[in-house]
C-alpha cells in the first residue's frame, strides 16, 4: 500500500523515470593504443587540468589519474570516466611490466602538437588514442626509462567513496557547478538545477566537468538532476541549502554505480 502511494506521487512530480532500475556500468571491450606520464613522482604537476576538478588529493581522484588525448577527451565529454590500463607486454618487453594493471581516473586534456610527427613526440595529436598519466600510476605498468608504451586499455566503472559532489563557483553575472566525484560512467551527460522557488532548468557544459546555469537563485536552497552518459539517472533533492555562497562544495549520499 504505501509503496503504491510512493509510487503514484513519484508519477505526479514527474520523477519516475529517474528510478527506474538500471543495470550498473559495464565494461567496453579492450583496444590498443600507448601512454606516456607527466606531473612529477608525487603527481604533483596534474593538479588542476581542463577537467576542473582542482586540487586532485582534495577532490578525491589522488594520483590514479590520466589526461586523454583530444579524441578520447571529446571537448571535456570524457571527464571523469574510468580506464583499466595495462602494457602491452608482447610488443614491448624491454618497458612493459607484465601482468600488471591500473586504473585510472580522466582529469586533464593531453593537446595535440601538430608540429610533431605522430610517431616522435605528437603522441596525442588526433586520431591517436593515448594517455598520458600521472607518474605514479603509469609506474605500476611501465619502467620509467621507456617514456612511452603500448597498451591495452578499457572503460570501466568508476568506483568512488562517498556521494556525488557539487561545487559552486563563477561569479556575479553566472554560476558554475562543478559536479564531481561521480561513480558509474563516471561521466554527465545532461544535468538539471531546481531552485526551491523555480522549476527544473537545464545547465549547459561550460568547460570540463562545469555545468552553467544563468537564473538568479540566490537565497534558495538548490536541487539537482543529473543524468550520466549511460543513462543513468539521479535526484539530489535539496542537496544545497539557502545560504550557500561560491566556492562551498556539497555532498550528497546518492551515487551512480
């Protein structure tokens, strides 16, 4: 009885759809392609990225991160989405350790340098798939001196502590959220914001992982709905309250798995 009154007021506010049962994020198929490290042994120089996710240590991701060439970056699509990276062994045992994988978080655009050959140092120019990981994390399947090694790699489900999180930035004119820590697809794909005084508004990709939303809602506390690129969908009901200022982050109980 009471799950059938849950039921028809879920249908009422128009939030069914957004339970519906979902299989969790499977994994893709494995394919080829190479990777490369940057940002020091502590993984200090991936800090920040165009990802928007800041300081890596703080916001979760550590050093188990990547930055993705321009075709696997897909304008900032890609942010947050997880990789298991393994060497190739059979085509490079001289730098390839064997039998071991890592996987890895995409926080940071690798660009292309056109001005170099695709095969001698234009590692990330399009159409190549590569990776260039922090140090710490390439280390666990290269021998430093290699520099750059085939891999397989696959997208896999990312599997974070805690729940979701929103981050307030921008400024005076417009509003930025940062929505990270997100497991599953690890990935958005759409998201919406709810002022406690208005109705659901779409938000727009600024950059990375930031969502735009230019209404005024100042002095109302804010909901979210946010939609991962397997269709995987989450409410985060008045996630934010009245008093919110920019810069404060927000967590959530709510996960995608």
């Amino acid at each position: 009885m009471a799950r059938g009154i849950i039921l028809a007021l879920l249908m009422a506010m128009g939030f069914l759809h957004q339970y519906n049962h979902v299989n969790a994020f499977t994994p893709s198929g494995w394919k080829q392609g190479h990777a490369t490290f940057y940002g020091g042994s502590d993984a200090s120089g991936t800090m920040g990225g165009a990802c928007g996710y800041g300081n890596l240590y703080s916001t979760g991701y550590g050093t188990s991160t990547t930055a993705l060439s321009s075709v696997l970056f897909n304008d900032g699509a890609s942010c947050g989405q997880c990789f298991k990276i393994k060497c190739d062994y059979k085509s490079d045992t001289k730098w390839c350790i064997n039998g071991q994988s890592v996987i890895v978080t995409a926080t940071n655009l690798c660009p292309p340098n056109t001005d170099l050959p695709n095969d001698n140092g234009g590692w990330c120019n399009p159409p190549l798939e590569h990776f260039d990981m922090s140090q710490p994390a390439w280390e666990k399947i290269g021998i430093y001196k290699g520099g750059i090694i085939p891999v397989f790699f696959q997208r896999v489900p990312c599997n974070r502590q805690g729940g979701t999180r929103f981050t307030i930035g921008g400024d005076s004119n417009f509003k930025l959220v940062l929505i990270h820590n997100v497991g599953g697809s690890g990935t958005i794909r759409a998201a919406w914001i709810k002022g406690s005084e208005t109705d659901w508004k779409a938000m727009t990709r600024n950059w990375g992982a930031n969502w735009q939303f230019d209404t005024k809602l100042e002095g109302q506390s804010l909901s979210f709905k946010v939609t991962t690129d397997d269709e995987e969908t989450r409410l985060f009901p008045d996630i934010i309250p009245s008093d919110w200022k920019s810069g404060q982050t927000f967590s959530s109980e709510v996960q995608f798995e």
